[in-house]
C-alpha cells in the first residue's frame, strides 16, 4: 500500500544529522554514560577516600599499640618488682633458717 504524500518523509541529510547528534543523541548518551573526565574524577575521589580511610585506621592502630606497648612495659617492670622481692624473700628465709639453727 503506497503512503499517502504527507507522510513521505525526504531523506536526512548530513548537517541535519549533525545538529540532531548535538542537539538530542550527545546530551542523552552524557546523562547515562560517564566520560573520561567523570571516571578520573571519580577515581580521585575514591583515592582521597581511601587515603583518608587509611589515615584514620593508622590512627586506631597507633593508639592500640601504644596501649599494648605501655602494658607489656607495665607487665615487666611488675615482673622485675616480683623477682626482687622474691630473691628477698628466699634471702630472709635463709638467714630466718640460719638464725633457728643456732638458737
């Protein structure tokens, strides 16, 4: 069946195409895809993040170590203090010894 004479489109040309690409195809693919300069924009991002992320974990750990550090230090001058007073200890039971011996 023959298309009536309103409907006959006449072809498309170049310039037409040109300004139909930059008027409505250009900004439509923008909207849903990113370009070159929103991935390394993005890729910036995620990297200040990440540094940042990084930062403050290094951070916690630091103070965990400290905490830790600071124990273990406690922990051997407690253990030194024990010894001391355990080698006095021995030593008086000794002289104690000695002493009930010649009473």
């Amino acid at each position: 069946m023959p298309m009536p004479k309103n409907k006959i489109k006449k072809p498309l040309t170049l310039d037409e195409l040109a300004e139909y690409n930059q008027e409505v195809l250009f900004p439509a693919l923008e909207e849903r895809f990113a370009t070159k300069n929103d991935l390394r924009q993005m890729k910036e991002e995620i990297k200040e993040e990440t540094r940042d992320g990084v930062e403050k974990l290094l951070i916690k750990a630091d103070k965990i170590l400290k905490k830790m550090d600071d124990k273990e230090t406690e922990e051997a001058s407690g253990l030194a203090l024990y010894k001391r007073h355990d080698q006095k200890l021995d030593d008086h039971e000794a002289r104690i010894a000695k002493l009930e011996i010649k009473v």
